[in-house]
C-alpha cells in the first residue's frame, strides 16, 4: 500500500524506468491497486489487440448466424448430412452388404475365383442344390428362374443372409468373405447350364 499511496500523494514523481527511455512522455496515471507488490499504469488496450477482439466479435456473430436452426444458413449439421446423402446416391449400398455386384461380376470372368467357388459349392451347397445346380432340397440354381431375384446382388443377399425359414441357411458367417464372393460367382455362373436332374423351376422368371 505504501506504493500506491506515494504514488498518489505525488502523480507527477517520474518513474526512472520510463524517463530512461522517453524522458519527454507525459506521465501515465499510475493506478490505484496493488497486486503483490506490483502496480500497473493505466494504458489502453494496444490497438492491434483491440481490432483483434473486434473482429472476432464480428466473426462470432456471423458464425451464429450461419449455425441451423438458429441463424439464417443450413448449417454444418444439415451441410454434413447433405454431404452424407450425396455420397449415399453416388455409392449405393451393395445388395447383402459385402461385395458390389461389380466386385462379383468381375468375379465370373476369374477362372481361379470360380474354381474356389465350386469347391465350396460342393463342400456346402452341392447337398442341397445338387452337384451341378439341378436342385435337390434347395431350387435348381441354373435355370432362369429365382424366389429371391436372380441378379448377382440378389444372389449374394441371399446366400449371405439365408432363408432360414424355408431351409436355407445363412453364409456370411461360416465362409470367409472371399469364398463366399467366389461361390456366389460360381453359381452365377451357372446360369444357363444344364444340369443332369434339374428340379422344376421355382419363383419368378428372371430375364437378362
Ligand atoms: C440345407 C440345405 C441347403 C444348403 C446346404 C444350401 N441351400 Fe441354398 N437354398 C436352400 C433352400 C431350401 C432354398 C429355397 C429357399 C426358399 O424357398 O425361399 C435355397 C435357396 C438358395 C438360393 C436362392 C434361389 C432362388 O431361387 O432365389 C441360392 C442362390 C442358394 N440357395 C445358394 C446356396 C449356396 C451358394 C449354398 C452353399 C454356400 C447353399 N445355397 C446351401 C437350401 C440349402
């Protein structure tokens, strides 16, 4: 307090720090309290710092304003789920959720893909569906003729999730990704062939 209170008793007493420097500046007011022993001169903000702080006043407000539902824009909610449903449209969902129907076309031009697909088949599927697609429990898989759609998406959904319900046990657990993509081409792939005891056609006719 002893400071504070020289300082007031005598405003104009210089301080030797400042005089060193500019012995002709006006004296700054010396304010009142003391923190620690420290006293501070009663300076104004430097105005950089203040056009500073102005603008980011300014910059809050426009950051509001642009925010949904509060301010006048859509906002980065609405943008973000917008973005989220342009990609959606230009990146569909493949049918069962694993491979794009491109993925398994691509498949059925890949003779060493096909070959491990039908050796799954024969591993798993050939007691059912007989050893060439004719159809035993299960529906002949190389006719034209399909329950749950005959494209290679189609096809896919079905093995990998199944039809429990009529007898047809779900895949994607059992194989490994790749060998159920192979076995979907390969049966894909038979499409068209001529199995030597083919069951009676079953479902919808499905035209290329
Ligand atoms: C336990 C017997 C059984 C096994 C094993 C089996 N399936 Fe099936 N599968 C069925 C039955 C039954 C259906 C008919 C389901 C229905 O009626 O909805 C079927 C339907 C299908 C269909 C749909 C046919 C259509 O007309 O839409 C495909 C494709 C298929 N199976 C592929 C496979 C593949 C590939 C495997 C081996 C990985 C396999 N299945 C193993 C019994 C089986």
């Amino acid at each position: 307090m002893a400071a504070s209170n020289d300082a007031n008793a005598n405003p104009s007493k210089p301080d030797a720090a400042r005089d060193q420097k500019s012995p002709q500046a006006p004296m700054d007011k010396l304010l009142d309290h003391t923190y620690d022993g420290i006293q501070e001169y009663d300076n104004p903000m430097p105005r950089w710092w203040l056009t500073t702080f102005a603008i980011t006043i300014v910059f809050s407000v426009l950051y509001v304003i642009n925010i949904g539902p509060i301010g006048a824009g859509d906002g980065w909610i609405a943008d973000y789920e917008k973005s989220m449903r342009e990609y959606a449209a230009a990146n569909p969902a493949p049918a069962g959720g694993g491979a794009t129907p491109e993925q398994l076309n691509a498949l059925l031009a890949d003779a060493s893909a096909l070959s491990k697909g039908k050796e799954t088949y024969t591993s798993y599927c050939a007691s059912c569906h007989g050893p060439d697609g004719g159809g035993i429990i299960g529906p002949n898989l190389a006719d034209a003729y399909w329950l749950h759609g005959g494209d290679i998406g189609s096809i896919y959904k079905t093995v990998a999730q199944g039809v429990l319900a009529k007898g047809m046990p779900p895949w994607e657990k059992s194989l490994k990704p790749d060998q159920l993509q192979a076995v979907v081409a390969y049966v894909a792939s038979l499409k068209g062939t001529t199995p030597s005891n083919p069951k009676a056609p079953q479902g919808e006719l499905v035209t290329p």
